[in-house]
C-alpha cells in the first residue's frame, strides 16, 4: 500500500526531470506498440528504476520507460512499457503510474493494449474502442484503504471512458484503416491465454474483446477524474475461435503489421484532442 507522500515524491522527481514542460495527455504504450516512442521529438528519456517508487517492467516489448516530449507538435508523457499483475505485482503496483501522472497535471489518458478477439466478425489487425469492461474475475484496483486526495470511496463506473474522447478516435481510426470497432473489453489476470470455454463464457456474457491489462489503469484514472479513451489492437482471435495454438509471437507479429497505421492514428488523435 502506497501513501500520498510516496506518490509526490515521484512526481516531484519527474518534474525536476522535465523542467518547463507540462503535458495535459499520456499515453500507455501496449505490447509491441512501444514504436510510436520514435516518433517523440526533444524528448527526455526516464527509466522506470531511476523513479523513486516506481514499479519496473519485466515483460518483453515493454521498455520500461517514460517518454516526455512532442508528439505532433503536442506535449505527451508516455509509458514506453506498462506493468501488469501476472508479473508478479499488486493493483496498487500496477496502478501507481497513474496517481503520479494525476499529480503531474495529466487531464486525458490514452489506454493502448494488444487483445484476442472474442466477437467473430473482428479480424486480427482491427482496432477496437473499448466503451465498457468485465473485470469481475479479479480484485478491484481500488480494494484497500481510499486515499481522498485523489478521490471518493465508493466511484461509480458507468462512464469509465469518455464518450467524446471516444467518438474521435473512432471517427480517426475509420479514416485511416477504413473500419473501426467498438466493444467490451474483458479483463483477465494472466498469464495464460485463456481457455476456449473461458472465451464462450466471456462472449456470453458480452465481451468482444480480452486482455490481461487495462482495466485496472482505466479503473484509478477514473477515481481521479482522468477522462479516459482505451482502445485494443486485435493481436490475433482469442482461444477456440480458429483452430491455432496460441503465442506471445502472434502478438508481435500483428503489432508490427499495424505499426504504421498507430503511429499515423495516435499522432493525429493527439492533436485533435488538445485543439
């Protein structure tokens, strides 16, 4: 359990390292979309373990870094690298970024992750908008005692994502792939894919999408009035929708099919959001 004064002094480390620069939006960079850190101009580069209660990242294709400069013109701190609880960490671990970028000024966040498709009209290399979640088969992020300063106890969920910050991207992404999705995102903990009777039970219950990241992020930004807009690249069809054994290869090979296409798509959204 982290106090508020553990909070601050990471933020207050970050601030000493960025000097005049005062970005309104982050970004989580998802597994094998870490590329779009190439396209960051006079940026400052801070390694995870340089940040005093920083958690560190220790999946592959995930850096571990935060990048603070221009995107398309737009002041941006991304995560190069998220945390996730199968690495062995806590929601509060996973979480913690979040409160630090609340301290920072951060007023929007953008969510990117890889996901398995769960709806059967989806394809691998669609881009989905997440516009609510299933997260019931894993503790809340906010379990443990509320820190006030950030926000209320008890937090009402129905509008975790911001439907204008939504539409946007939705209206950028047809623009530039020619079709766009929407849907459920379900959030599991990991690491295993997950079971083809684990996938019809989730597309029961209305999931069009699956992930092992996410929700918790989107759960502690919305305690701490974030507007946030998550969206999934469909990475490869989740377990028993094709016949295929499924890899962390998958993965990265799509990520880097699409690459180009999410650079094109979160430069623009960037812009537009901050205008």
């Amino acid at each position: 359990m982290f106090n508020y004064e553990q909070y601050k002094e990471s933020a207050d480390y970050i601030k000493n390292k960025i000097g005049e620069l005062k970005p309104k939006t982050a970004i989580i960079l998802g597994s094998g979309l870490g590329v779009l850190s190439d396209e960051f101009e006079e940026k400052i580069i801070i390694k995870y373990k340089e940040i005093p209660n920083f958690p560190i990242s220790t999946v592959e294709g995930h850096a571990g870094e935060l990048i603070i400069g221009k995107l398309n013109g737009t002041q941006i701190i991304a995560m190069n690298g998220r945390i996730h609880y199968y690495e062995g960490y806590d929601l509060k671990e996973v979480t913690f970024p979040i409160r630090v970028f609340k301290l920072l000024g951060i007023e929007k966040l953008i969510i990117t992750n890889a996901a398995g498709g769960i709806n059967t009209n989806f394809e691998e290399g669609d881009f989905m908008v997440i516009n609510d979640y299933l997260s019931f088969f894993a503790e809340s992020a906010l379990r443990g005692t509320n820190l006030k300063e950030f926000g209320e106890r008890f937090t009402d969920m129905s509008k975790t994502f911001d439907k204008t910050l939504s539409a946007k991207l939705k209206e950028i992404i047809k623009k530039h792939i020619g079709r766009v999705q929407e849907g459920v995102y379900a959030y599991m903990k990991g690491p295993t894919f997950e079971t083809p009777a684990e996938i019809r039970a989730l597309r029961v219950l209305g999931a069009d999408a699956v992930g092992l990241s996410t929700v918790p992020e989107a759960i502690i930004a919305h305690h701490c009035n974030i507007k946030t807009v998550a969206v999934s690249c469909v990475t490869n069809m989740a377990a028993g929708v094709l016949d295929e054994i499924l890899s962390y290869d998958d993965v990265k090979q799509t990520a880097e099919r699409v690459k180009i296409k999410f650079k094109e798509i979160i430069k623009e959204y960037v812009k537009v959001i901050e205008e």
